[in-house]
C-alpha cells in the first residue's frame, strides 16, 4: 500500500535539504520492451460498437470478458449497467465534491466523452436539473444511444463537436471519467472545452489513466484489456503532464483527491484500505494553500530526485481544474 503520510516536511519540501534531479540512468540494450512496442489503435465509434458486439458473444463463453464488460459497465443488457452504476455511490460523491465547491444542482453541467452517459444519468436521478451529456459517438452500446431513448430524464445529448464548439460560457461545472487520455491533441480539447465554461467554472477529471514512467507505460498497454482484446486506442500520462497540458489551456490545478482517500471512494468497483488520518487531512486541506496541490507537486518532485517510494497524489482519483484568466 502507498505511504499515504501527509504531515511534516513531505509537505513542505523546502523545509529539509533535497537531493538534485536525476539525470543519468541505465542505459540498457536494444530492442527493449519500447522498441517492439506497437503503438496503434482507433477511436472510430462505428469499430468501437463493432468490438462491442463481438465481445458480447465472446463473453458467453469467456468468463474474462465478460467480467470485463461488468467492471466497465459495458454489459450488453444496458439497463442493467446504468443500475450497477447507480449502485456504486459514485454519483453521490461527485455531488458531495461539487457541493463543497459551491456547485448547487441547478448549476449548468456537461459531462464530457460521457461513453454510454452513466454518469451523466445518475447525476440527473439524483437531482441535477441542467445536466449535458456530450460524446462524438451516438451509437447504441458503446455511445449515447441508449440515453437518448430513455423518457426518463431531461439531459442535453450533443454528439456534435461542431454544435458542442458552439457552446459559449455555458457550463458551472464539467466532470470527466476516464475521457483525457483518449484526446490526441489534449491542449486543443482543453482549450474547446473551456469556451463551454463559465468563468471560474470548474472541471472535475476523474479516473484518468496514469503511466509515470517509460515502464509503466508499456506494461499497462501491454496488458490493457480493451486495447490488447480489440485495438481500441489508449494512451497513458505522467499525472504531472496531464495537470501541465490542462494548465497551458486557461486552467488552474486547485484541489488533488488522491488515490487512498476513502477507500479510492470516486473509483467504482475498486476498494483500498482506509487511511482516516490522510481523509481527514485531504477534507481540512483540499483546495487551501499549501494543500492538496502541494502534495501532489511534492510528491511529483521526490520522484524526479529519486526519493520517491510510494504513489498517492501521482495516481490521483480526482484532479480539480478551475477556469482562470489568461
């Protein structure tokens, strides 16, 4: 389990003598791991519902994927993925977080790269009257088509980044899961989403898929169920070049939710033992100065100097970006 240790000078990295940034390392031999790396994959939701309805008949036979299916809330009978969702008590925390930032549930709210619109879904079942659901692919099982037969919600379905490009100052708040890491040119994405945003507005970027080092790239491509099963493009980040692509684009990192705080808590399906003294801490300390965000820069920084042992604010659950001035 990660050192989850949040007192003392691990905040404060001013405050003891810290070794410099390392700048040698081994060489090794050619062709490594990276060299026969295949980089590849689609984002055409035409192949992506293609794959889906393979994996479906797979998943009769294969107990593995269809456990994959589950955990993704891709299942083919929908209905019941949208419930397992709800069932997750994710929703309920994003509202917790929103509502501590002063996002009433009558604020104006987009989900974006929203897949089947789970989230989206939820969140308008729990009380959010302005939601926006907003993905380029609206076919049935991998995009918004099923949300959009449902009579049982009010949300706004845009799967047109022309009309989405329209949108101007809009949106109080935005939430993302999963979504930045499939963005091949992030800044530029960044930069259209926040013409959505109302000044000051914020982003909540949830569960994205982090790879801190060359290593860790290449064994979770390697092994990524969807990617290696059916060619789906994937990528992974340093946390740190998510939050400065973000940042570069008319944001500001306000507030870092790490990955043990209660229990991974905004991570459905996923589990980690309890670390009261670290929740406390992360609730009296989370968008305040000398806060979360410096932790997570801390913890960035004792990694480049070779200190670093245990991932937390680098693996986080939540990344809280604001509008800002340019």
């Amino acid at each position: 389990m990660p050192n989850t240790s949040t007192s003392g000078s691990a905040l404060r990295p001013g405050t003891v003598e810290s070794p410099p940034v390392s700048v040698s390392a081994p060489y090794g031999s050619f062709p490594d791991d990276l060299d026969r790396f295949q980089m590849n994959g689609y984002e055409d939701p035409g192949q992506w519902e293609a794959a889906m309805k393979r994996a479906f008949v797979e998943a009769e036979t294969d107990a593995e994927v269809a456990q994959l299916l589950k955990t993704h809330y891709l299942e083919e009978n929908i209905a019941a993925s949208f419930a397992a969702y709800r069932a997750t008590g994710v929703s309920e925390a994003v509202d917790g977080l929103l509502q501590r930032l002063g996002v009433s549930r009558q604020t104006p709210i987009a989900d974006i790269g929203c897949g089947r619109g789970h989230a989206a879904h939820a969140m308008s079942r729990i009380g959010y009257k302005n939601m926006t659901a907003m993905d380029p692919n609206d076919e049935w099982f991998t995009g918004t088509g099923y949300l959009r037969s449902l009579d049982d919600h009010q949300i706004r379905i845009i799967n047109s980044l022309e009309e989405w490009g329209q949108l101007g100052g809009q949106f109080g708040a935005i939430i993302s899961s999963g979504t930045v890491h499939h963005w091949q040119h992030i800044p530029q994405l960044a930069i259209e989403t926040r013409r959505t945003m109302q000044p000051g507005g914020y982003w909540l970027m949830m569960a994205e898929y982090f790879a801190n080092s060359a290593r860790e790239l290449v064994d979770g491509l390697s092994s990524h169920p969807t990617a290696t099963r059916y060619g789906s493009f994937e990528w992974a980040y340093p946390a740190s070049a998510y939050v400065d692509l973000i940042q570069t684009s008319g944001f500001l990192l306000v507030g870092v939710i790490p990955l043990h705080y209660k229990g991974a808590l905004f991570y459905s399906g996923c589990s980690l033992p309890a670390d009261e003294e670290l929740d406390q801490w992360v609730d009296e300390n989370l968008t305040r100065q000398d806060g979360t965000v410096e932790a997570f820069w801390s913890e960035v920084d004792s990694w480049r100097r070779g200190t670093g042992t245990n991932r937390n604010y680098t693996v986080p659950q939540v990344l809280i970006f604001q509008r800002v001035q340019t």
